[in-house]
C-alpha cells in the first residue's frame, strides 16, 4: 500500500498532506471565512434591549413607592393650629334694657346713633333688646349693653376721663361691669362693658367712631376732655 507522500511548497519544503476525503464529483470546495451575523439585526437587538431596561426600571421604582407607602404607618392628622380662632359663642336671646321717654330732639340723637352703630363689635355680633330698640343696642354674651339718652353724670374735679377716638368717657367700676358714659355730647351715651372683657377702653372704640358721625359735641366738658 502506497502511503501519502508530503507535498512541497514553492521553496522546496514539505507541509503535511491534505488528508481530508475528495468530494465524490472529484471537486473540492475551498472552506470560505466564517460568515458574520448582520450588523443590522446586532443594533435591533441592543436596541431592544435597552428599551426593555428604560421601561423596567421606571416600573420598578413606582413599584418600591407603593410598597413603601403601604409599609409605612399612617400619619395622624394635623391638629388644629392653636392661633385659629373660633367665634364667641353666644346667646341670640333678648336682652333686657330699659327704655325712658325721651324728649323729641335726643330721640332724634339717639335713632341717628343708633343707624351708625355696627352689627358687630370685635368679635361680639349684636342681639335684640327687650325694650327701645331706637336707642338701645346689645352686643355679645354676657351681653354689653350701649344706651343712648338719661342724664348726663356730675363729675367730680378729681376723677380720672378718658378720651378714645375724639370722645371723652368716664368710667366707673361696677361689681360685674365697667360703666363708661360720655361727658363731652348733647346726648349722654352709656356703655356697660362686662369686667369678663378686658380693657373695656378697647370695646369703647367702635361706639365711640359711631358717635362721632352722629351725636353733637355739647354741655360742660371736663378739663380733662380738653385736648
């Protein structure tokens, strides 16, 4: 048996016989470079990919939150702000107020008073009266009370007045009230102030603007009164 002999190259040395089978036609193919897949479908697949992770991740983040928000304990309720104010609770009864005859010209003061008062003094809201109620006026619970007309108060040298928006008041400390009355006006005006309300002076402001636009100045006004 004849054994394959080496074949020789160009410069005359030998290199290893090809010992692979002949094709049965005699023909042999040559083995061609290794074919590279599309570069096309390579972008469509990384593309793909990295579509997947965008969507992903936004999904998993939402899914974190709502695990962590069911996780977590409820947060009480706020409580209510210690500045809030609430309005004054008070009675819508009638209060009882006297009412004397008044001679023609301070009824007619009193009625223009009484048209200027407000319906509402600070944080009081105004309540009905049990009698004259085209010169008196209640306010609040406990109830102050503002009367237009009387007798104006003798005032002695000694005792103290106070001016508040361009009125002069006279006070006078009652058990359960402060009584300041007007000494500077045509028309006496009377203000209860309940001692439950500080600074009764403060509640005299809006009577005392209310005054102004409608009782005339008049009568012997105190030294104290003089600006």
């Amino acid at each position: 048996m004849t054994t394959p002999s080496a074949a020789l190259d160009d410069d005359g040395k030998g290199k290893p016989a090809d010992t692979s089978p002949e094709p049965a036609d005699g023909t042999r193919a040559d083995a061609g470079p290794a074919v590279d897949a599309p570069a096309g479908r390579d972008r469509t697949v990384r593309g793909a990919a990295l579509l997947a992770t965008v969507i992903a991740l936004p999904v998993t983040l939402l899914v974190a939150v709502l695990a962590f928000t069911k996780l977590a304990p409820d947060t009480p309720a706020a409580a209510p702000s210690p500045s809030a104010s609430t309005a004054r609770a008070q009675s819508s009864a009638p209060v009882e107020m006297a009412a004397p005859a008044l001679a023609e010209r301070p009824a007619t003061v009193c009625r223009a008073l009484l048209s200027q008062l407000p319906p509402t003094i600070r944080d009081l809201t105004q309540r009905p009266v049990t009698a004259g109620p085209e010169q008196n006026a209640a306010y609040g619970d406990p109830a102050l009370t503002v009367a237009c007309g009387g007798t104006e108060p003798a005032i002695p040298a000694t005792d103290e007045v106070w001016v508040v928006n361009r009125v002069c008041w006279h006070p006078v400390e009652e058990t359960d009230v402060t009584v300041l009355t007007t000494v500077d006006r045509e028309t006496p005006v009377t203000l209860r102030v309940p001692r439950s309300y500080p600074q009764p002076l403060q509640w005299a402001a809006p009577i005392s603007s209310a005054i102004v636009a409608s009782v005339p100045s008049g009568g012997a006004i105190p030294a104290g009164c003089q600006g």
